[in-house]
C-alpha cells in the first residue's frame, strides 16, 4: 500500500511497504509529480536509495536530495520547480 498525501504544499509519498512486496512504483509517482502544481516539495521514502527514482527526476530536471533515516529507510527530497509535459 502507498501512502500519497499532500500537507499544504508538500507531498508526502511512502513507498516502502510496495516497494519491499517487489512492486515498482517509478511511473505512479512521476505521474504524480508531473500533475502536481509548481512549488510543491516531495517526500518519498523508500527502504533503499532508489536510484531510478533519481534518475527520473533528474531526467524532468529536477534535483534530488537522498537521505540515509535508518537502516532500509531512505527519505528523497525534490522540488517542482517549472511544469513538466
């Protein structure tokens, strides 16, 4: 089960459950970060880094901020900054 939520103008996105039962959630969450309004801050976490995650968002040309919250708990960090087609 994924948890999207949005508090304001920061979407808290919590991954970790689907992630660890093999499921690859990249295109759910790129969809919703393209239909989210500019300025809003992501949230993802994921049990590992999520490097195609990253990537993804560096090839819509966003920059990531990947942070270690304990073991299998990873938090990424983005900003929407331009709209994305």
């Amino acid at each position: 089960m994924s948890s999207f939520q949005m508090d304001g103008k920061k979407a808290i996105i919590d991954v970790r459950e689907r992630v660890l039962k093999g499921e690859h959630p990249r295109k759910e969450i790129l969809d919703f970060v393209k239909a989210a309004p500019v300025g809003t801050v992501f949230e993802i976490h994921l049990p590992h880094r999520g490097e195609p995650l990253i990537a993804g968002f560096q090839a819509v040309g966003m920059n990531v901020i990947a942070k270690e919250v304990e073991p299998r708990h990873f938090c990424l960090t983005a900003v929407k900054l331009t709209e994305m087609r």
